[in-house]
C-alpha cells in the first residue's frame, strides 16, 4: 500500500491510498488540475501552473517515486507552491 498526500499551500490538502504509484499519480494529476481548472485562474495561468508546478511533480512519482517506493523509502517533490509525498503504508 501506498500513501499519497498533497497540498497546495494555502488552498488545498487531500490524499490518496492504495497499491500501485500510476494509479497515484493518475489521481493526484486528475485531482490538482481540477482545483486548479476551477480556481478562477485565468487560462494561460492554469496552464503555467499545470506546466511548471503539476507536471514536475506528476512525473517525478513516476519516476523517482515509484523507484523510491518499490525500495520501501518514501518520497517528496516540491514545485512553486504545490508539494507531494508519498510513503509505503501499512
């Protein structure tokens, strides 16, 4: 089991759990692009944020995280104001 967490600082905290880091990752990308997607954000800010905050992080669980958690370590990657971390869970 993986435990996923996140927060947008000042805004947004949530967390995931459950087996498989793409799946994780899938979540936490659907579900900070739609606090992004309906935060009044101007278009071409949404996609700045998703560009330069969402992405980095998103690919870094894919990446590092999933290597990370295969080994039994935990995981964090944080971009602008948008921080994520992962950890094996019992």
């Amino acid at each position: 089991m993986i435990k996923l967490s996140w927060a947008l600082i000042a805004q947004h905290v949530d967390e995931w759990i459950g087996d498989d880091t793409a799946q994780g990752a899938a979540v936490l990308e659907a579900r900070v692009g739609a606090v992004v997607d309906t935060s009044g954000m101007k278009p071409e800010t949404i996609q700045h944020w998703r560009t330069d905050f969402l992405a980095p992080v998103v690919e870094s669980l894919r990446t590092e995280g999933t290597a990370a958690l295969a080994r039994g370590e935990s995981w964090s990657k944080a971009a602008g104001p948008f921080l994520a971390c992962a950890s094996p869970a019992n």
